[in-house]
C-alpha cells in the first residue's frame, strides 16, 4: 500500500493504536483487550464496552484485524468469545503510527528540551 493511503489511517485513535499493540502478541478476545490494555496503561486507560466494541467493529471494517477459527481448548473457554487476531494491513498501520509518533516526540525535544528518553 502506498505511503499515501497508508496516511489516511492516521492518526490512530488511541485505543485502536494499543488494541493493535496488543494483538502483535498473539490472538486475544476483546476482554483480554481490555485487560491487556489496563496493564499496559498502568490503568490510565480503561475502554469502556462502547469504545472496546466500537473500535473492534471499525479495523474489523478496515481490514487492520480479523477474526480467527482457531480456538483455545474449550473446556477452558467460553465458546461465546470471538478472538481476533492482526493482519499484515493492521501491523502496517500500528507501525506507522509508531513511527509517526516517534518523530512527533523527536520534535516536541527538540522545542521544549526534554531529555532524550532511554
């Protein structure tokens, strides 16, 4: 996809943006999502069930994730959960928010003289 199209998906909400994150290490259920996404956070952000399914629903649309066949044993599952996993479109989107984020931060050190971060 072309630098161009790829920029019409940015910038990333935030949520979509750590739900991708998220989904770079492995399959997960839009519950663990949100847990994954509360422990990342330190809790600072906590998506309601709306933004949670809402934002699902919208890279579902944009191709960034889809939903898998595969799986976990059932015995230990709830067979109502729909696990979800990232698509190559989905990793090229979170990485080029990555990177537009990184030089967003490399400006504002440059103006306001922040330490470089470690």
């Amino acid at each position: 996809m072309p630098k161009a199209q790829m920029d019409a998906f940015l910038p990333l909400p935030l949520a979509v943006f750590h739900m991708l994150l998220a989904l770079t290490e492995g399959e997960r259920h839009g519950y663990a999502l949100k847990r994954a996404i509360l422990e990342r956070t330190g809790g600072k952000l906590n998506l309601g069930s709306g933004a949670l399914y809402g934002s699902i629903n919208k890279m579902l649309e944009n191709g960034f994730i889809e939903e898998s066949d595969e799986r976990p044993d059932p015995h230990l599952d709830d067979e109502r959960r729909r696990y979800y996993r990232i698509t190559a479109l989905g990793r090229r989107v979170v990485e080029a928010e990555a990177l537009r984020l990184r030089e967003l931060v490399t400006l504002a050190q440059s103006h306001l003289s922040l330490p470089e971060l470690a």
